[in-house]
C-alpha cells in the first residue's frame, strides 16, 4: 500500500472521530492527522493503539484550529 492509499483510508476510518479535521503527508514518508483541540485525546489513543503507525508509516498528530472555506467577500 503507498503513502497516498494509506492516508485516505486512515482519513475514511477517522471521519467520525470527534475533533478529527483532516489527514495530510508530513516529511519523511509521515502522515499527519490533523485534530482540533476536542479531537486530540481520541486521536492519541488511536495512534496509542496502532503503535503510532498505520499501513507501516508513521502518524504525527497535529493540533489545528481547522480549515474554513473563503468567503464570498474575500
């Protein structure tokens, strides 16, 4: 399984997670998953429970204050 395989499978299992924004490709062959504050514990247990891996790479967690999408008047 690649990188890319691996991060989307991880973000289709997470997104339901509570706090869970996104999942995206740090350095180093890294994935990160990217929480809001709420998210934090359960994704630390999460990744507390897979070893801190997932399909043999490693996953960072990333505190994030989410993403919003430009608004009409930007």
């Amino acid at each position: 399984m690649s990188i890319i395989e691996a991060k989307r499978k991880l973000g289709q299992e997470l997104r339901s997670t509570v706090g869970f924004v996104g999942v995206g490709l740090g350095e180093n062959s890294e994935i990160r998953v990217y929480v809001i504050e709420e998210g934090v514990e359960a994704a630390q247990i999460l990744l507390n429970d897979w070893g801190g891996t997932y399909e043999g790479f490693p996953v960072k967690v990333v505190l994030s204050s989410g993403f919003s999408s430009p608004t009409k008047d930007s």
